[in-house]
C-alpha cells in the first residue's frame, strides 16, 4: 500500500532539470510564493538537480532571477531577507540521470538533510521531472531504485505532453507504472489550475442556473477559440515538433471541453470528478481528417516589426526548411452520449493572429415558440478566459425607445473582480500546492490521457503521412485561414 494523505511536514522536493526553462521559470518561482505564503508543509527542503555544472553566479540566475524579477516588476513584494532565508532552504545536486552513482550521491545529500534539518526523521519526497519526456522512463527508475522511501510519501510529477501518440503514451506510462503507483504519479496539465477553469465546476456545480441549460436540449452546437498574438518565435524546434493540436488540442482545450460537458460528479472526495472527465472523452470518437483546416503563418503584411516579430514561421531560425507543421487548426467533434448527441463541437487554434483570446461558447437553441422571430445562434453562454475572465449570455433583449417589439443583441456580462486570466503564474501555484495536499482531482489521470490520444491518433497520422495535408499560408497577426469560415458555415455557426 503506497503512502497517500497530505505532506504536513519534512518534505524534500527534487526538482530534476534544475537548469531548464520550466524549473528557472515555473517551477521555482511557485515553491517560493508557496513557501512565502506558509503553504510550503513545515522543514521543506528543495534541491535542484541536474547534469550542467554551473557557477554560484549562473546557479543564482537560473534558480532565483525570476522571483526577483518578478519583485522588480512589481507581481511581488520586494524583500531579500524573506529571500536570503529562501535560498538557504535550495541546494543544487550535479549528476548524471542514467548513473547509480549519481543517484546515490543525491541519497546521501537527502539523508544529510532528514539527520541534520529533520531531527534524524525520514523526509516525504516529491520528485518533479522538469526534463524532456525521453528521459522520464529512465529517471523515474532511479529514483524509485535509490530515493524511493517505503514508509514515507512519495510523489513523481511529471508534465505535458505526455508522448506523441496513443502508442507512444502507453509506452511511457506503461514504464513508469513498473515502479509507481497511480496514486503517486501526479500529470501536470497546468491549465487545470487556470483559475477560470477551475471556476467552472463552481460556475456548473455550485449554482443552479448553467447546468440545466447543457445539454442537446438547449444547446445547438459548441465553439472553443484559443488564439494567440504571437508566433513560436524562437521555440520553434519544441513547437515544430508538436504542432498546434498537440501543443494545446489534445491537453488544454480538451481538459476545459471536458469540464464543461462532463456529467456532474458525485462528490469531491472521490475520483468521480476524473471518471467523468474519462466517461466524457471516452465517448468522443476520432477526429474526422474531413472536417479539418490547417494554416500557417506567413510574413505579416506589413513586414517584420521592430520586436522581431511579424516574420514567416518558415524564416525562423529554429524551425527546420520546409516545415509543414500546423500553426493554426480547427477541427470538429462529436460527442456521442446521451446528453450531447447530435452537437457539433467546433474547435479552433492558432498562433500569430489578430487578437488574444480563448474562449468557449455554447451557442443555443432560439425559444420553441420564437414569437420574435430571433435569428438562429443570438443566444449563448459564454465562458471566457482570455483577454478577461468573464461569463456572459449573449442575449435577445428589447430594443429600447418606442420601435415596439423589435429585440437587440445584447451581452449580460457576470465578471467578477480580481479573477486571473488564462496564461498567470497562480496556475502552477495551485497544482504544486495540490501535489503537497495529496489531491490528485487537477491533475490527468492515466486513462484519461490515454482517451484524449485516441480523439487525436488517427488525425495526426492523416496529416503526417507522406501525401498529408498542405497548411493554408495566413499573414502574420491576420484571423487566420479563410476555410475556417467555409467549416463555420458547414456547421451553421457565425465566424468568432
Ligand atoms: P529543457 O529543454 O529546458 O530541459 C530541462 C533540462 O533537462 C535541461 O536544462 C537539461 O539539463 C536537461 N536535458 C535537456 N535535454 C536532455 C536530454 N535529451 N536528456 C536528458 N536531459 C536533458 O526543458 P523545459 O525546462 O522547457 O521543460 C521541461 C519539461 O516541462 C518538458 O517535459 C516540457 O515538455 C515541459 N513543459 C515545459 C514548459 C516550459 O514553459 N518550458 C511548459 C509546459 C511543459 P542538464 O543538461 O543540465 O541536465
């Protein structure tokens, strides 16, 4: 029986890549806010390990620049006292990730750390992968053969993308499920700590108003926009290998279609809230290569800007000659269950476009008996994450004055202030402090992945086969590929 329950004190968390750009940008910063917010379980002990030899001048700058950059720019308070006694609490482990050796040097400096920091008591260890996926199956090993502690806690956390495809996902957690249990492995999808995501269950579940509403009674076809300013500018080479549907389509956008179209669970100490996110993914067929545009991004019209930005994704350094990768998608789903049969579930992606903005829209059907007249689609709810996290009703309202009966569009906006959009540093806040209390309900359990690959497995070997798929060129910072309003017609929907 493995360890489970919360970490309330003598914690050592092991962050593995410490020399990266998820650690330097992410994950550190989050244990410091945790940690200075007295979340951090009593005597928490970090240590950052890697293979890079670094000098206490770069050490320095790749663990804690960002915490005080963020003091400099003001996201929080300045105070290098709380900071000096911070960095006391880190150390920095070199060493290798495929030598016994290596880890057993970083056991010896664990157990320096439970006999002099821990009173000779043994630590509950949470080992976080910030490393490229290839190398989890190997490093999860090790840990589990020279840091693995029977009696204590132990967590391995690991983040997306989890494989490439169905087959590719199986392999690797059929590797890590040699050595660990589910209850131990926590699968980062750090959307699911947005806090506009996590509003949804209180939104569905803590009100009495939406949840009648969702279903194929009243809900005619469902839209999901998630599109960026900006291009893959020099992240090209991780972009240009997983393209727009595996960046955010199998995981983020997924995860938020889950939540909003899953059936209700039935309490939150269960896993109820996960089987119903699997229950909904496991009834949404594979992907039809028919009903798919593809685009990606040419030079703006324009030209380049100043910041460097507003050039071809091609004419990126980083990206390999030639690329047919996706920068923008949009597909349509089914979900084929009793409540949602017959909705069209359109979705749709994209880098380097004309605004900011992810957002999903429940379009609904006019009122049975429509005595005026109200065009198809003019009602909706609306849950927005970007630019603003808001909720609205696109509503029929009547046209003010003395016109009579004529109705208006109106939106019946609900924002409440103080929410954080998609995209804040407060989502990595929440999974850690959930790896900590045990809680596994924001992370993705391994069916579910799995799930969420078949949705996609077929499509994508469509558009990487030899005679695949061409994408569409757009300019730079423009709405995208015209098909996607062809596909929105098909659909009849109205272009976002
Ligand atoms: P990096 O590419 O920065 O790699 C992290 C560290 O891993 C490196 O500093 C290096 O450390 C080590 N490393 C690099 N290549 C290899 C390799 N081939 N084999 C073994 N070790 C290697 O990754 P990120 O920090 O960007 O990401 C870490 C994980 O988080 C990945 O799974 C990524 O997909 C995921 N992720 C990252 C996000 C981000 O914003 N960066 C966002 C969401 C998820 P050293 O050589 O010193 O040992």
């Amino acid at each position: 029986m493995v360890q489970t329950g919360p970490i309330t004190e003598n914690a050592v968390v092991i962050v593995f890549g410490a020399s990266g750009d998820l650690a330097k940008k992410s994950t550190f910063p989050a244990l410091y806010t945790l940690w200075e917010e007295g979340l951090l379980p009593e005597k928490t002990r970090i240590i950052g390990y890697a293979r890079s030899k670094l000098s206490e001048e770069k050490l320095d700058e790749q663990l804690f620049w960002k915490i005080r950059d963020d003091a400099e720019q003001g996201h929080r308070k300045e105070d290098p006292e709380k900071m000096k006694t911070f960095e006391g609490l880190v150390k920095y482990v070199q060493g290798a990730y495929d030598k016994d050796e290596a880890f057993e040097g970083l056991e010896k400096e664990i157990q320096i750390i439970e006999k002099d920091v821990f009173s000779g008591q043994k630590s509950n260890r949470i080992s976080y992968l910030a490393l490229p996926p290839s190398s989890f199956a190997q490093v999860s090993a090790m840990i589990k053969k020279h840091n693995y502690n029977p009696n204590q806690i132990n967590r391995l956390v690991i983040e997306k993308p989890f494989g490439k495809d169905t087959e590719d996902c199986k392999k690797m957690m059929d590797s890590i499920a040699k050595d660990w249990e589910e209850e131990e492995v926590y699968r980062i999808d750090h959307y699911l700590g947005e806090e506009m995501i996590r509003e949804i269950y209180h939104l569905r579940f803590a009100n009495s108003f939406v949840e009648p509403l969702l279903s194929n009674k009243h809900v005619e076809a469902v839209s999901v926009v998630m599109k960026e300013t900006f291009g893959a500018e020099g992240r090209g080479g991780y972009f240009d290998e997983f393209g727009m549907i595996r960046d955010v389509g199998q995981n983020h956008l997924l995860q938020a279609i889950a939540i909003m179209m899953m059936d209700a669970p039935t309490s939150l100490a269960d896993d109820s809230l996960r089987s119903n996110k699997v229950n909904l993914l496991q009834a949404i067929p594979p992907v039809d290569p028919a009903n798919l545009v593809l685009g990606q991004y040419a030079g703006a019209e324009s030209g380049p800007r100043e910041d460097g930005t507003g050039k071809a994704y091609l004419e990126d350094e980083t990206v390999p000659d030639g690329s047919k990768t996706a920068t923008f998608a949009q597909w349509a789903m089914q979900v084929d269950n009793e409540r949602w049969k017959g909705v069209p579930v359109l979705v749709k992606c994209g880098k380097a476009l004309d605004k900011g903005l992810m957002e999903m829209t429940f379009h609904l059907r006019p009122p049975p008996s429509n005595i005026f007249d109200v065009p198809k689609h003019s009602n909706s709810l609306v849950i927005r994450m970007n630019p603003e996290p808001a909720v609205f009703f696109k509503a029929n309202m009547l046209k003010p004055g003395c016109r009579g009966t004529e109705t208006t569009e109106e939106e019946i906006k609900w924002t409440v202030p103080g929410r954080k959009v998609a995209g804040d540093k407060l989502a990595y806040e929440v999974v850690l402090a959930n790896i900590f209390k045990g809680d596994q309900s924001l992370f993705v359990r391994e069916d579910e992945v799995i799930a969420a690959w078949e949705i996609f497995t077929p499509l994508l070997q469509h558009i990487e086969a030899p005679d695949g798929p061409a994408p569409t060129l757009y300019p730079y910072g423009s709405a995208g590929p015209k098909e996607q309003y062809e596909m929105e017609e098909n659909f009849g929907l109205m272009s976002t």
